[in-house]
C-alpha cells in the first residue's frame, strides 16, 4: 500500500457495508421478521463505519486514526455477534438487553398483559435463516473479515 489509502478498495468495501445493512432492513420490513434488540444493535457498527469511510473520502485528517477506529469498531461487533450467537446456541443466558424478564408469582394479569402488547422478539430465537445460518452467525463472519481487512488497511498505511 502506499501512502493514500486505496479509495477503490475503501469503495467496494462501503458498498458491500451498505448492501449489509439495506438486507437487514429489507429482511425486516418487506419479508416481516421482526428482529431482536441485540439484532438492531448489531447495525450500529455498520452504521456508524459507513459514516466514517465516507469521512475518509472527503477528509484526509486523521486517516490512519480512522483506519483503526474502524478496525476497533468491527472487533466490537465481533464479539457483539458472537454474544448473539452464543444466546442463539444456549451457550450464554438471555440479559436484560435481550427483553428476557423474569415473571414472578407477583405479577397481575394487566403487566402481563402489557409485557405480551410489548411483542419484544427474543434474542434467542432464530426466525430467519440464510443457507442454514442465523443472521448473527453471518455477522461473526463478516465482522471478523471486515475487522481484520481495516486492521491491515492501519498497519500498511504509509509503507510502500
């Protein structure tokens, strides 16, 4: 790599990011699966990178530095993902994040009723499937390719 980063590469990699999270909303509103508090926090890396790899494209400040937050971003959604996985697979419990709360004996009939109106999907139920895997087993993939790629992207940045 030389000193620029490669705005070609930086390109396909914004596009294939966008592509990722129109899915998620197209899976959501025009195939109707509803999907968990830990799917919708799932985007926000996404989200949030596409907003700084165009800020690579229209300022050279602080390149390599975004470069790693990138990197640091994606790790973070690895492991989010993985989290999500591990619910999925009943390796890990459901949290407070995932709307998984406990009924007690002292629950009346109308906060009953209202926790059912709520609709709050779980986070350990998988409704949507591609090639066999659940959305959250694709995300560990992708996460840990996109981190990986940015965190080459930092360190080759300024050698020839």
């Amino acid at each position: 790599m030389t000193k620029k980063i490669n705005k070609k590469f930086l390109f396909y990699i914004l596009i294939f990011i966008s592509a990722i999270i129109i899915s998620a909303y197209i899976i959501e509103y025009n195939f109707g699966y509803k999907p968990c508090k830990l799917c919708i926090y799932e985007r926000i890396p996404y989200i949030v990178s596409i907003l700084l790899i165009i800020k690579i494209f229209f300022s050279k400040i602080y390149e390599k530095e975004t470069l790693l937050i990138l990197s640091i971003i994606f790790a973070l959604s690895f492991v989010l993902a993985f989290y999500h996985f591990g619910i999925e697979q009943g390796f890990f419990n459901e949290s407070f994040v995932c709307g998984a709360e406990s009924l007690s004996e002292n629950t009346t009939k109308q906060e009953l009723l209202e926790k059912l109106k709520q609709n709050s999907i779980s986070c350990k139920d998988v409704s949507f499937k591609i090639l066999g895997f659940s959305l959250a087993a694709i995300n560990i993939i992708f996460s840990f390719i996109l981190s990986v790629i940015f965190i080459k992207l930092f360190i080759y940045y300024g050698k020839n």
